[in-house]
C-alpha cells in the first residue's frame, strides 16, 4: 500500500517533470515601432497549469482541503507572472513617468510664471491706481490754489476799485467843499466889494492900497497881483449879479474905475500909497477896456 502510493506520487511527480516546458524569454522589442513580438499564448500558460495540476496532486494526497487557498496561490503567480512577462504589456511606464513629471514641471513652472505674472499686473494695476489718485489729488490741489489765487486777485481788484471809487468820492468831495469855500470866499468878496465901494461915497475916510476895493476875489499886497485872469474871475462869476449880462458887468465896473472918475477919490489916498494905488487903477481900467473890445467883437 505504501508502495503504491509511492508509485502513484513518484508518478505524478514524473507526469509533472517530464514536459519540462522550455524557458520563457522575453520578447523582443522593435527598434522601430517600439512594440513587443507577441509570443506563443500558451507557453507561459501551460507552465502554470503543469504547476497547477502538481500543487493540487500534492494537496489531495495529504488530504488537504484548502485548494481555494491555492487557487489564490495561482491567481496571484498569475497577476505576478501577467504583469511582469505578458507579451501584451506597454513598458512606458517609466518613460510616461517621466514623461509626466515633464509635463507636471512644466505646468508648475507655467502655473508659478502665471501667478507671478497676475501679481505684477495686480502690483502694475494698484500703481498705475494710486498714480492716477495722486493725480488727481494734485488736480484738485492745483484747482483750489487756483481759485484761491483768483479769489485772492478777485478780492485785491474789488479793493483796488472800492479804494479807487473812494479815492474818487473824497476827491469829489474836497472838491465840493473847496468850491463851496471858494465860492464862499468870492460871495464874500463880492459883498466887501460892493460894500466899500458904497461906503466910499458917503464917507471920507482916507484910502491906501489895502482898503482900496480892488475887483479880484483877493486882495493884492501891490500892484503886481492885480492881473487880468484874476479881475475875470471875479466880475464874471455866476455867483452874483446873476440878472446881468457880462457886458453889463463891465459897464458897472468901468463907471468905477475910470481914471477920471477915480480922480475925485485919489485926494484921499495916503501919499506913501498914492503912487501904488495911481498904478493899480491903471491897470484895471486897461483891463476893463480890453474885455470891453472884446464883447463888441463877439457881439459883431
């Protein structure tokens, strides 16, 4: 009984010996095509199921019952043996390895230039910003310095005019207050005039240059200042005798001053003035004559 068993394992272990499948080698890969020769699909196969038939023999002998264990067994000698020598694999992966990694550096450094690229345009973005806000600062700054310089101009004119227009009432104003002394001055004048010339016919007082009623607005220190201009602006001023004409004025005046007329006063006349006095009624008779010639010559 031993014996047989014997045989039959020893037999077994021949059945299993004896196809001796030849080695495996790998296939060949074309240079060109970069593929691998496809070889013959039961070679590595039937090496497993020899294996296979000799594991499951040996199991059965000693009354094993874990032959799903050992189909396990053989699907992973399987997965082992498929993955490493089937004629249908690609070997790429180390290559398409590489190849990623490329591909992955390339976009990180892509994503990283990207990133640094929108940062310095966010970074151009916010300056370019802040410029155009500093810009506009300065506009405004600029504007409001302008319209203080024009307010302040504005305001300097407005003085200007305000003082001009100022200037030009007090002006008015001395004006109006000088003519007002002046014609005051001359309605004085004409009122002593016309006084003592009223007085010297009812009295006989005696007469020297200074209280001889002289007509000019006022009274001369000698001879000298009794001129023409000055004996105009008396007799013709609007001021008085408004009811005569210039001519009648003179008329008035030469009735005076005629030398002949005045010959009757002259006694009366201090001797250390009469010269002077002699001289000064010369002077206004002459004068009263010229502006006579000259009213007949307008006249005509």
């Amino acid at each position: 009984m031993t014996h047989t068993s014997h045989t039959t394992t020893t037999h077994h272990y021949q059945s299993y010996r004896q196809p001796q499948p030849q080695a495996y080698s790998s296939p060949e890969r074309h240079p060109r095509t970069a593929t691998y020769d496809v070889l013959d699909v039961d070679g590595p196969w039937q090496q497993m199921t020899h294996t296979f038939t000799w594991v499951a023999e040996q199991e059965f002998m000693k009354g094993s019952k874990r032959g799903l264990k050992t189909e396990d067994w053989v699907k992973e000698q399987q997965v082992f043996s498929n993955s490493r020598e089937s004629p249908y694999r690609v070997p790429r992966s180390r290559e398409n390895k590489a190849r990623g990694q490329k591909w992955e550096e390339v976009i990180y450094v892509y994503e990283v230039e990207a990133d640094q690229w929108m940062k310095d345009e966010e970074r151009a973005r916010r300056v370019a910003i802040e410029r155009e806000k500093a810009r506009a600062r300065i506009q405004v700054e600029l504007k409001r310095i302008e319209a203080r310089y024009e307010a302040k101009r504005e305001a300097e004119r407005r003085e200007r005019e305000e003082a001009r227009c100022r200037a030009h009432v007090e002006a008015r104003e001395k004006e109006r207050r000088n003519r007002a002394k002046l014609n005051k001055i001359i309605l004085d004048a004409w009122t002593d005039y016309e006084t003592r010339w009223t007085s010297l016919t009812t009295s006989s007082e005696a007469l020297d240059f200074k209280t001889t009623p002289w007509p000019i607005i006022v009274p001369p220190r000698n001879p000298d200042d009794i001129t023409r201009d000055a004996i105009v602006a008396f007799l013709f001023s609007p001021l008085h005798s408004q009811n005569q004409s210039r001519k009648d004025r003179i008329r008035s005046a030469q009735l005076r001053w005629h030398p002949d007329r005045f010959l009757r006063l002259s006694g009366r006349v201090v001797d250390a003035d009469k010269a002077a006095v002699e001289e000064g009624v010369g002077i206004v008779a002459r004068c009263l004559n010229d502006l006579m010639e000259k009213e007949k010559s307008t006249k005509m």
